[in-house]
C-alpha cells in the first residue's frame, strides 16, 4: 500500500465527505432527471477540487496530480458525471494551457477554469474520427489577426454548457497529423451552435453534445502555445493527463461496487444465511477487492511518477488506465451477479454504478487504443515514453 501524506488524506477526507454530505443525497435524482450540477462544480471548485496539478501562481493549489487522483477517485464513488469535471476544469483544459500556453493564456484562462468561474470543454472527436485523432475535418484558416473556424465535434462533454474550449484543427491540411494546431474558443461567439447527443447509458447528470462552427472568427491570439502545427503533440499530452483521471474515476467506481456488494452480502440471506458466508461469493468478493488495490496501486504510482517530474509517462499512464477501466468493468459485472435482480433495480445503487463503470473502458482512449500503445512498446515497434 502507498502511505498518503498528510496533505493528501486531508483533501481526500474534505472530498469524501462533501460526496457523502452534499452529492449522495441528490445523486439518484439528478441522473434520472438529467439535471445538470452547476451548484455542485462551483462549490467543490471553492474547495480546491480542481486546483490540485495546477501552481498557486495560476489560482491552483500546487498539490499535485496524486491529490487530483485522490480527491477524483472518492467524487467517483458517488457519481461519474461529477467525475467528469475533473477533465473539463483541469486536465484537459487548465493543464493543458499550463503545459503549452502562453503566459498571457495561462493568467486570462486557468484561474477561471479551476474556480469554475468559465466551465470548459475539449473538442477532439469526431463522427469519423475517434481513435483515429488524424482523420478530424475540421479547419481553421488563418485570415490576418484571427482564425476562421469551420468544422463539427461531437461526444463532446460539457459542449452545451461550456465558455471556452480548447478546439482541435487543421491549420494546414497538407500535414496529416502535423498539421493539426489548438484554439481556444470562446463557446458563446457568433457562429458556435450545439446540440445534445443520442440518450446515454448512464452519467445522466452529465451533457454531452455536438458542437458546430461555422466560420466562427477566433483570434490569433488564442493560438494555444502561439504556434501552428503543434496540436497533436499537445493532444497526446492532453490525453496523457486526462487517461490519469480517467484512472482515478475507474478506481472509485469499482471501490464504491466493493461496498455495497459487501453491504448487501451481509444483509441478503439465503437458505437462513447471509450470502457472505457462502464461499463462493467470499471468492467474487476478495477477487474485486485484490483488482481493485492491485488498480489502485497502479493508479497512485502513475500519479507519483508525474508529481517528481515524469509528465511525459506515457506507458505507465496507459497501463493505469487501461486496467483500472477494464477492472471497473470486471467489478460492475460480478457486483451485479452478487446483487442479482436487486442489482439490476434502481431501488439499489448498484444499478447507476454499474451503468458508470461501463463508459471508462470507452472513454479517454479505448481498451484497444491503450493496448496498442502497451504492446507496441513491448514490442520495440514505437517507444511510448519518448
């Protein structure tokens, strides 16, 4: 096990209890009405939620990416559409334009994104580019001091509430990948439109929509990092931060399916017996719970890794990710096995549970996408840690 500093179980705690206190009462109800938690991504920004990887000169906390694993593994516990702020307000939007932004960016954007004064978002995917990030259409084309922007992202968290968003596109369209270059966008300009996606699975209380621009005007200025042609380099790392979180959300999940399958197995009897003395599911029980820490563990080192200066730790970060999602999803099936028809009613968490847990194998880079990195590696074909 990985002894937590001081600083970091002190944050864990404020998390877990603001999950307890003021997430788990509403959560149930959110989901099934769809409604959007504004309320609750402002006050865990008053909070710190979002400042953990983030310098206090940039209005974050300086903690560092274990912190941010930590305080999102316990939001996860609860609810996976909470999760997802942690991508929009600091990995893929703040980091991002800490790592490769202009000064000027960093002080006018990350302050407003970690205190969720501006929510974000991250415009990568496309309907025919999705793993393949090389094969998006959309343009912008340099027209004197601004960008014209045409083109459509869609699976897009947050594309119907964000302010500003960090936007993928080809600045030269000679270059397949290296032609690629971030803008950020302000979400509310003459020519952004958004819609809502089809009805998801599950993170209910989470919009994900589609996003169109056409000829929307942005200006040179919001070039992120001031250069052209740099955009898939800054997409990787993007992602390279965001699979961390990703990670963490995967962990608490799983972490939050252990106890109420224990919860349950203590209480449900059969043939005048609680279900937990039956070894058979003492077995599926210790089985979650070894994938779990064994997830964990992968998880928190990854993060470690990241706060003593190994930012680019590309392998670790798709084996962190790629385990920890797929152990979800291992978890969510065999906690619902444990629950049986129970686990498949609303009447018990399990079934929002088990519907979060399911998205993590997709999102952020597939099993299949992380794999590639992982055997490619292995292999010697392309060096993930370069």
């Amino acid at each position: 096990m990985i002894a937590l500093s001081k600083e970091v179980q002190a944050i864990r705690n404020v998390a877990r209890e603001f999950a307890r206190k003021e997430v788990m009462p509403r959560v149930a109800e959110d989901e099934k009405n769809h409604a959007f938690q504004r309320d609750l991504i402002t006050k865990m920004a008053e909070l710190d939620f979002f400042g953990c990887p983030i310098p206090e000169e940039y209005g974050g906390t300086g903690s560092g990416f274990l912190a941010h694993a930590v305080v999102t593994e316990e939001i996860s516990k609860v609810s996976g559409s909470l999760r997802a702020a942690f991508n929009m307000q600091t990995m893929g939007t703040a980091r991002e334009i800490f790592q490769f932004g202009t000064e000027e960016q960093k002080r006018t954007y990350i302050p407003k994104l970690v205190s969720a004064q501006w929510l974000g978002c991250i415009g990568i995917t496309e309907s025919g580019a999705g793993s393949d990030v090389g094969n998006i259409q959309t343009v912008a084309v340099k027209n004197g001091d601004k960008y014209i922007l045409t083109g459509s992202k869609n699976w897009i968290t947050y594309a119907q509430v964000a302010d500003v968003g960090v936007i993928y596109a080809y600045t030269d369209t000679s270059r397949r990948y290296k032609g690629m270059s971030a803008l950020i966008v302000d979400m509310h300009s003459k020519g952004v439109t958004t819609g809502p996606t089809a009805e998801k699975m599950g993170w209910h209380a989470c919009p994900t929509g589609e996003i169109f621009f056409d000829g929307v005007e942005v200006p040179a200025r919001n070039l992120l990092g001031g250069a052209e042609n740099r955009g898939f380099e800054m997409c990787m790392a993007g992602l390279n931060n965001t699979r961390l979180t990703a990670a963490a959300g995967a962990v608490g999940v799983s972490q939050a399916m252990i106890d109420e399958s224990v919860k349950y197995a203590r209480t449900r009897e059969q043939f005048g017996s609680p279900i937990g003395q039956f070894q058979m599911v003492q077995e599926q029980i210790a089985e979650m719970v070894v994938e779990t820490e064994a997830a964990r563990l992968f998880l928190y080192t990854c993060a470690m890794q990241k706060d003593a200066g190994n930012i680019h730790n590309t392998l670790e970060t798709s084996m962190a990710k790629y385990y920890a999602c797929d152990v979800a999803s291992r978890v969510a099936d065999v906690a619902l096995r444990i629950h049986g028809a129970y686990g498949y009613s609303s009447e018990y968490p399990l079934e929002r549970l088990f519907r979060d847990a399911k998205l993590y194998q997709i999102l952020e880079g597939s099993a299949n996408i992380l794999k590639m990195v992982i055997g490619t590696d292995a292999l010697g074909y392309r060096k993930a840690n370069r």
